[in-house]
C-alpha cells in the first residue's frame, strides 16, 4: 500500500500572520500518523503544502504521477474547502485512490465533511494514529465497508447512509507512540520567533482539563490531560539535536505545566544530558510557582505563552477560563525578573464583550509590558461552548470557513459590530507597538538571552530580523 499523506493549501495560522511571532509548524498530527505507519512497513510519503508553496493543481499532478492507494488529508476549520478541493482533485487524477479526512474540523462534523463531497470516503474522528492504520490494513485486505464496520472512530458513506462507528479511546500512554516522522517534511521551511538556528516543534502532552468555552482542545480530547513521561520527551528532544550549536524546540502542548513534579523532572533530565537548546512552552497563570518558572529557565526556556484572552474579569468568568486578571499580573512579574520572554493571546470578542471592555483590554496588555502580544479576534469554531452560544443567539454574521483566521470579525451583538472589532484590533497592534518602551525592552532582553544561550553571532541576525518585522508591521496595519 502507498499512502500519501496531505496538509492542504490553505490559510497561515495567527502566529505565522503575525511578523513579530512569525512561527509556522510542521503538522505533527500527520508526522505522528506517518511515523506509526513506517512502523508497521507502510509506504508513507508526505507533502506539507503551505511551507513548500504548493498549490492545489501541482498536487494534482503530483498525485496523478504516483498513484497513491490511499490520500490522508489534514482538514482545519480554515482550510477545509482547500481539503475538499483536494479530494475532488485526488478523484480525477486516481479514481481508485480511498481519500481519508481527519482533524479537529471533520472530527466535530463528520456528516458534514462526508456530505461536502463524494470524492471523500471516510473520517478518521480523534486520534488518528492506530484508527488510520486499522483503515489502511483493512482496505490493503479489501475488506471494503464490512471492515470499515469494525473500526472504531470512523465515519463513512454507505450506500446512500452514513455510518459513524463508536469512538476510538484515547491513546492512553503516549509513550508508545514512535516519534513524528520528520524526515518526511521541509523542516528548513518552519520558523520559531524568527530565530536564526535550527528549530523543532513537538508534544510532552495532549489534551487539557479545563473547559475554556471557546476552546476545542478539551471537546476532542475528552477533557482529559495525557502526559508522556519525561524520559521519553527528553530522549525525543537528544534525538532533534543537531551536530553542533544550540537550536530551539516550541512545545505545542496545549497545557505543558500541569504536573509540577513531571515538569521538574524533564528540567532536571534536560540539564543531565545537556540538551543544549532553548525552548517554550504554553502555560496556565494558575499552574506554575515562580520556581518552577527558574527551574524552567534554568533548562533552557526563554520564552512561555500565556492565553490573557481578556483584562475584564467578568468575561475570563463567563467564558470558564478559571483564571484570575490578577494571577496573570503576577505570572508577569515572576517572569520579568527571571528573565522569561512572554507572548499574551488576546482575543476581542468574546461573550460579554462591549466597546469599554475592549478598551480596558488593550490598557491591561500594555501594563503587563509582555515581550509579544497577539490580538486576534474571537472566532466560533465548531465544536466548542462558544460556537453553540454564539448560533443559539445568532452572533455569527460570516458563516464562511476559510474566513476563520482569528484576524477576521465573524460576530455581532447588541454591543459590538463588524467594524468595531476591526478598529479596536488594529488600534490595539499599534498602541502596543508604539510604546517608547517596548523595543528598548525587546533589545536589552534579546541581549540578555543571546548572551547566556545562543551567543552574540546569532542575536544581530535576530535583530536584523526584529528590525524587518517591525516595518512589516507598521506596513500592514496602516
């Protein structure tokens, strides 16, 4: 069996949108399904469109050349009619090709995938690692949909019906997993931050246990946390390391910290093997201690991302963020002074949003002086609390995927329009940026780290980045 595997062309993310974050990823989801295949002798092949600027009809002919048996394609919310397009294609360039959607989209709405196109068979729903390998072994023994039957978190056409088999069970110890297949994917073409040296993304965890009503990671994951062990995220990181120098590693963890005693162990055991990197990682204000930030430092980290959201307390309420404006002011200061850079994640739009809250957001961020701030608007995807509230009470104004980018207003209410959001966003994106402070914090801390991580040589290349990014900026707001 040969198995392609497929990230479409589609819409960049909002921190590859974003020039002072400038972060584009390899699609780990497909490298972990690609390294379980390989494993088990499948012929494997990946194209990550968006990095390697491949459109939809050079696909095609890609497909048309090598004939495939079976295309997995990666479909998102924003791309999911590019991923529709590229399963028509598939059909006209190998009939005979099985085309197999999966992710968080066709996962929440698996009818609708299946019904947007014949050309796609089947929806893998949830992990997709072992339910796409059962696919692929059963239809290598051409057991066609009596074995489609048999799998669990499928969903599929039969006949004029279709059928969505019980859900899979989560993959309880991640450890069994073998590492993303890397080898498959352009990693001279992803970026973290702009840093001029070798950098890598991956996973110490999956899930979360809280239930952020805008958020989708706990509905696909069963409100479950499911941490791999830290012998095993370390070995995985000596594995990234390259010859000589430091390179960097962004954990894409949807909650890195939870576990304080985890945590400390893989700080101990990156120290032990001198992994020799610099990292980040996604935490919660409410789950780290200021030493667990220096035990982290100490490590390697020079940089956490921190999900604000918002600087009105009411609204982190009504949306169950569970955190508190005062616990991030705190998180702010501990990482100031141990030397931490932050990005803040502010979204507008929310539920209880109202002109005077945004205002009082954007002078909240500027207080907490974080080193990167990301405002980005507050989109309804499907699957999450808030894309239910947001249809039940008629918000939702653009019912136009591939506009959910986070960067384009798709709600109204009583107290906020279209146009309000668009004003408060841009306005929000300068007023940080022009703040006389904040590039004279930029450079002295980007100093600091180069001189005690990654040396001198590498942090001008940093600052000529900077300098660019910062005129990109100003170009595209005005």
């Amino acid at each position: 069996m040969k198995v392609l595997l497929v990230n479409p062309p589609g819409i960049s993310s909002k921190y590859k949108r974003d020039p002072f974050i400038n972060f584009s990823s390899m699609p780990l989801g497909l490298a972990y399904v690609a390294a379980v295949l390989e494993k088990n002798d499948i012929q494997v092949e990946a194209v990550d469109c968006p990095p390697l600027d491949v459109s939809n009809e050079q696909l095609a002919k890609h497909i048309e050349r090598t004939q495939p048996d079976v295309v997995g394609v990666q479909a998102l919310t924003t791309s999911i009619y590019s991923a529709v397009e590229v399963a028509d294609n598939v059909k006209k360039a190998s009939p005979k090709t099985h085309v197999v959607f999966g992710g968080y989209h066709p996962t929440f709405c698996p009818e609708q995938t299946l019904n947007s196109s014949r050309s796609i068979d089947a929806v893998v729903r949830g992990d997709g690692e072992y339910t796409f390998l059962k696919l692929v072994r059963s239809l290598e023994a051409k057991r066609n949909n009596d074995g489609k039957k048999k799998i669990r978190g499928l969903s599929f056409r039969d006949g004029k019906k279709i059928i969505h088999t019980p859900n899979a069970p989560l993959i309880k110890n991640l450890d069994q997993l073998p590492f993303p297949a890397r080898h498959l994917f352009p990693n001279d073409k992803y970026s973290i931050l702009g840093l001029q040296l070798p950098s890598f993304t991956m996973v110490s965890s999956r899930g979360c246990p809280f239930g952020c009503s805008f958020c989708a990671v706990s509905a696909f994951y069963g409100s479950t946390w499911r941490p791999r062990s830290a012998p095993s995220v370390v070995s995985e990181i000596e594995s990234l390391k390259p010859n000589r120098g430091v390179y960097g590693v962004a954990f894409m963890d949807d909650m890195f910290a939870l576990s304080k005693k985890r945590t400390l162990e893989i700080c101990k055991l990156m120290k032990e093997r001198r992994t020799n990197c610099v990292w980040g990682a996604t935490v919660r204000a409410d789950t780290v201690t200021y030493d667990l930030l220096r035990a982290m430092h100490d490590a390697g980290c020079v940089i956490i991302f921190l999900g604000v959201e918002t600087g009105e307390q009411e609204i982190l309420d009504k949306i169950r963020k569970g955190e508190t404006v005062e616990q991030m002011k705190r998180i702010l200061k501990w990482t100031s002074s141990i030397g931490i850079d932050t990005v803040a994640s502010v979204a507008f739009g929310l539920p209880g949003e109202t002109k005077k809250s945004m205002m009082k957001t954007i002078d909240y961020v500027n207080a907490l002086k974080p080193d990167h701030a990301i405002f980005a608007l507050a989109t309804p995807y499907p699957g999450t609390k808030f894309y239910g509230e947001a249809v039940e009470k008629g918000w939702i104004v653009d019912n136009d995927f591939t506009n959910y980018t986070l960067f384009k207003p798709l709600i109204e209410t009583s107290d906020i329009t279209k146009d309000d959001l668009k004003a408060f966003l841009k306005y929000a994106y300068i007023r940080f940026h022009i703040n006389p402070t904040w590039l004279p914090r930029r450079l002295i801390r980007e100093a600091r780290v180069a001189a005690t991580k990654y040396g001198m040589t590498l942090y001008f290349k940093n600052l000529a980045w900077l300098m660019r990014s910062l005129k990109r900026n100003f170009f595209i707001l005005r």
